[in-house]
C-alpha cells in the first residue's frame, strides 16, 4: 500500500508540475494562433490553394489543413478538419489518407515541449510531415484500387455553423479555454500513467522483463529505459511520454540528437489514445482505421529512415 500511495503522489506531482508549466503555456500560445487564423479563413483559404500541389499525396484541403492543426496544435486538433469531411461525405480515398497523415506525424502537444531540452521542434515536425505524406500517399493508393472516383472537399467556403468574431481578443480567449480544455482532458491520463510507471520500477516488473527479453533487447540495442518508453508510448500516448522523458531528464543524460533519433516511434498519434480520442470523434474514420494504421506504420519507418541519414 506504501508503494503504491508514493507511486501516486510522485506521479501527481510530476504531471501537474509538466503539464500547467510546461504544456500549458505552449498550448494557450498556438491555440490562440490556430483560432485567430480560423477566424480569418486564413487556413480554409491556404488548404484550397494547396489542394493541387498535394493531390499526389492522396490529400484533399481538408486533409492538409489536418495535418497543419495536429502540427501547429495538438494530435486532437485534426478532429474539426476530419469531421468536416465526414459531413460532406468525402470519399474513403481521401479520409484514409487523412487519418493515416495524421497518425504518423508529430503532434505539437508532445513536439513543443522537447523545447525545454533544447531539442528543435521544427526538425521534429518537419520529418513528421515527411512521414505523413508517405502513409497518405499509400493509404491513397490502397482504397484507390477500390475505387476509381473520390470526391475533393472544397475548402474555399465556410460552414454556416462556423462564424466566428475576427476578434484578436475572441481567439485568445477562446484558444486559452481550448488550451485548458487538452490540459484537463490529458492530465488525468499523465497522472495514471506515471503512476503505472512507477509501480513497473518500484516493484520490479520492468527489471524481470527486461532480464527475460535480455537476448533480443541486446539483438535490438534497446535498453531498459527505452522499453519503458515503449511501452508508456503504446499505453498513455505522446503526452504521457513527453512527460517521462521531461521528468527522467533531471535524472538522466538525454541528448538532443538522441531525442530526435527516437522521436519518429514515440511522437505521433499511433497509439491507444490517440486512436481513442480520433475514432470516437469522428465515427466515419473506423471503415478506413485498417488501412490508416497499416500506413501510418509506413510512414513512420519513412521518418526513422529520413532520421537515420542525418
């Protein structure tokens, strides 16, 4: 019982320390941007004028302007983007290759933060992309041969429903209430995860499974620490890993090139919750979700690759 009041109470500590001091600043700053550029139609008209130059990739405008939100914002931004094109009945062509896009980049929520270790999130986002328009292209490619017809979303007009003040005021009030949203929405989900982490090390479980995995850990080069973020990656999200990785950095040498070097598998949006938060919200995505995650994996393998040569 010790173990795991400790557990908790360090836990708690660590996620509200990182997400009001670190996250959430970050969060009201670009949330604020994203609204205020909405407002304006400025990203409806940039993702119109783009569509041409990346239907290659399988994209529409929509589906640029996805990847644009997840990041500049958070892995929960492309929600507004995917349902808009659910609402206009988009082909399964172009929402695949969307919800792949948006599965294999790096979301600013777990991106921004790396700041604090020096590490440069614009190299970070930029091979997300890179990774993005992979899984896309091929997630386009894949329902493509099903079908000889997809419908582009025209991205030029707004939604009815969708006047907003241009207002720089109004945007940063209603980007600070969106910032504390996330925050309130994912600090439960640090806190439990942290706390699984703790109790993994405080009990011994990671040390007996990394002993019993010794031969393929080595055959892999991974160590103890880097299973540990695996696994928080696989079950808490991007955020939750951040965190550790904020939190273990008083502790441990963590070099920017490192962090970069690991960012493709931990920093995107392919995980539990992450798949979680976008199918629920957007119910038209579970037709395409076999798809999507099968070329999302693609693509980040093309961001490992892409970060290998540098």
């Amino acid at each position: 019982m010790t173990i795991l009041i400790t557990a908790i109470l360090d836990a708690g500590r660590s996620a509200v320390d990182i997400a009001i001091f670190t996250f959430l600043p970050l969060m009201i700053v670009t949330f604020s941007l994203m609204r205020y550029l909405e407002s304006v139609s400025a990203l409806r008209s940039i993702a119109g004028k783009v569509n041409p130059l990346f239907r290659p990739f399988g994209l529409d405008g929509f589906g640029v302007l996805a990847i644009i939100q997840l990041s500049l914002v958070s892995s929960a931004a492309p929600v507004a983007a995917l349902t808009l094109m659910a609402r206009k009945r988009t082909s399964e062509k172009f929402m695949a290759a969307a919800f792949a896009a948006v599965l294999a980049a790096a979301p600013a929520n777990a991106s921004f933060p790396l700041t604090s270790l020096g590490v440069d999130p614009g190299s970070i986002i930029m091979n997300g992309i890179c990774g993005a328009l992979a899984a896309s292209t091929l997630a386009g490619w894949i329902v493509g041969r099903r079908s000889l017809t997809g419908k582009i979303c025209s991205c030029d007009r707004a939604d009815d429903h969708d006047v907003v003040r241009r207002d720089l005021l109004a945007a940063i009030n209603r980007g600070g209430a969106d910032a504390i949203g996330v925050i309130a929405a994912i600090l439960p989900v640090l806190v439990i995860s942290l706390a699984l982490v703790r109790l993994t090390q405080s009990t011994g479980a990671l040390s007996a499974f990394t002993s019993v995995a010794q031969p393929l850990l080595q055959l892999l080069g991974a160590s103890q620490q880097d299973v540990l973020f695996f696994l928080t990656k696989c079950l808490a999200g991007s955020s939750a890993t951040v965190t550790l990785l904020l939190d273990a950095h008083k502790e441990l040498s963590f070099t920017p090139e490192k962090i970069i070097h690991g960012s493709a598998f931990l920093l995107n949006p392919l995980d539990l919750p992450g798949l979680s938060i976008l199918i629920a919200s957007v119910p038209a995505l579970r037709s395409v979700a076999g798809v999507a995650v099968f070329s999302a994996l693609a693509g980040i393998l093309v961001r490992t690759a892409l970060l290998s040569w540098l």
